[in-house]
C-alpha cells in the first residue's frame, strides 16, 4: 500500500517538476525523471559489477582449490611410487647381498676342499 502512493505522487508530481525546470530553462539532463533514471541505471549497474565480481572471485577460487587437489593428490601418488621403489630396493640389494653371500660360502668350501686334498 505505501509502495502505491509514493508511486502514484511521483507520477502526478514529476510533469510538474519537469515543467517547472524546463520553464526556467535549467534544461531537460535536469528534470527528476532523468535523475531517477540515472541513479537506478548507476545502482543496476554497481550491484551487477558486484555481483559478477564476486562470481569472478568464487570462480578463480574454485579453480585453484581444484589445482590443489590435483597436487595433493599427484604428489601422494609420487610418494606411494618413491616408497614402493625404495621397499623394491632394498628386497634387491637384500637378494644380491644373499647371492653374494652363496657364492663366497661356494668359494670357501672349494678352497676348503682342495686343502684338505693336500
């Protein structure tokens, strides 16, 4: 109901006030009408700069949360493949050390042998 009126006074007294200013030849960038329109095109326009600024932070904050994920997650997968290296190297070095262990034990029994020959 206030919405009504205050609408309905503004059309009934803005002809009056164009009228008035363009009578005393201020011109017609002055008149009320021209200045409403004005200030709603300006606060239109800040709230869409606002809100499609704000849309622009979200959306660059989105992005790098994805890239980081997508980090976290390739840098784990880097850790697991050095771990399971490591774990294959160490069973390596373990099985040639063994080996090296057999042949000098075969070494060992041959010389072992050939004394006991002479």
């Amino acid at each position: 109901m206030p919405k009504e009126i205050i609408n309905s006074m503004q059309s009934s007294l803005l002809p009056y006030w164009e009228s008035v200013y363009v009578l005393f030849l201020i011109g017609w960038w002055f008149s009320p009408r021209r200045m409403i329109e004005s200030y709603a095109t300006m606060v239109s326009s800040f709230a869409g700069n606002t809100l499609r600024a704000t849309q622009l932070v979200n959306n660059n904050t989105l992005a790098n949360m994805y890239s980081f994920k997508r980090t976290v997650e390739l840098t784990k997968e880097s850790g697991n493949d050095l771990a399971r290296a490591c774990v294959n190297l160490e069973k390596k070095d373990k099985f040639n050390k063994n080996e090296d262990n057999d042949i000098l034990t075969q070494e060992r029994t041959a010389e072992n042998v050939i004394t006991e020959k002479t």
